[in-house]
C-alpha cells in the first residue's frame, strides 16, 4: 500500500519519520519529496507498506500531532 503522510514540519528528517512510522510496522520504502530548485523538503512523504500494517497505521496516527503539525495520513491516490 502507498500511503501519503502529509503537513510535516519541514525540520523532519528521514530518521525521525521511520521512527514514528515503524511502529506499525515494516516500511518498505520512504520518500521524502524534496523540491527540485532548492533541496529543501516540501512538508510530505510517500511510503510504503503492506495493506494491513497501512490500514492500522493511518488509523492511527491521521490527526495527529508531530513536532508541532497535525499529520494528515492516507491512502495515496494514483498519479493520473
């Protein structure tokens, strides 16, 4: 499952997403989106999962605070 995790802190790092993550369980991948011009990360992620572990952790952690932002956590939508 592809799942977006959005409005983060734009001082989160790779390490400190997997750390909250994890919990749910194994991470297949993290993509950290970064803009192209500057490098600087852009406040989402897409990461990836199995359905089951995706369902328990977008249950539990959309709307949920993280270093000061309400996460929003869903399953992420096909590029068109």
């Amino acid at each position: 499952m592809n799942i977006y995790v959005g409005n983060l802190n734009y001082r989160v790092r790779e390490k400190d997403l997997k750390e909250i993550l994890s919990p749910f369980g194994e991470l297949s991948s993290v993509k950290m989106i970064k803009d192209r011009e500057t490098g600087r990360f852009k406040g989402y992620a897409f990461v990836e999962m199995t359905d089951e572990e995706g369902r328990a952790m977008i249950t539990g952690l959309h709307g949920t605070e993280f270093r000061g932002r309400t996460m929003v956590v869903k399953e992420a939508e096909p590029r068109p």
